[in-house]
C-alpha cells in the first residue's frame, strides 16, 4: 500500500513503521529530516544535467492543464 501524507507523516518513527509493514510512504522532507546541505546533494545532478527531471501536470476539472512540479526519484537503503 502507499500512503501520502504531509510533513508531520515524515517522521522517522512512521516512516520506519511504515517501511517495517511492507508499505510504501510518500511525503515531504523538512528541514528535520533533511538538512540544507543534503538537500544540495539531490539538487546538484538537476543542476548539472546529469538526471532527467520528469513533469508533473495536473488535469483541472475546467479542461486546462498545468505544470505543478518537476522531479526524478532516488532510493537509498537505510539501516538501524
């Protein structure tokens, strides 16, 4: 299953409970979770060119679409 949620699912004893069950999570990372510097480590490869951002539209009910993000997924194994 995944779950989406805001920055208050992010914290470490739900994403670890939720990751413990076989489930899936998706949500912001704060400041908490993901300090500035980090932050530049995922940033630098978009800067540089060297990941393929992917677009993210979003279908209104009016019949117009819009741009509402850009990104690229990253995993990262963590342990303890």
């Amino acid at each position: 299953m995944l779950y989406v949620g805001d920055s208050k699912m992010a914290s470490l004893s739900t994403r670890c409970f939720l990751q413990a069950t076989g489930d899936y999570y998706l949500c912001p990372l704060g400041g908490t979770q993901l300090k500035a510097v980090a932050m530049q480590t995922y940033l630098d490869p978009v800067e540089q060119g060297v990941v393929e951002v992917q677009e993210i539209h979003y279908d209104y009910a009016d019949g117009h679409t819009a741009l509402i993000a850009r990104g690229y997924e990253q995993n990262h194994t963590k342990s303890g």
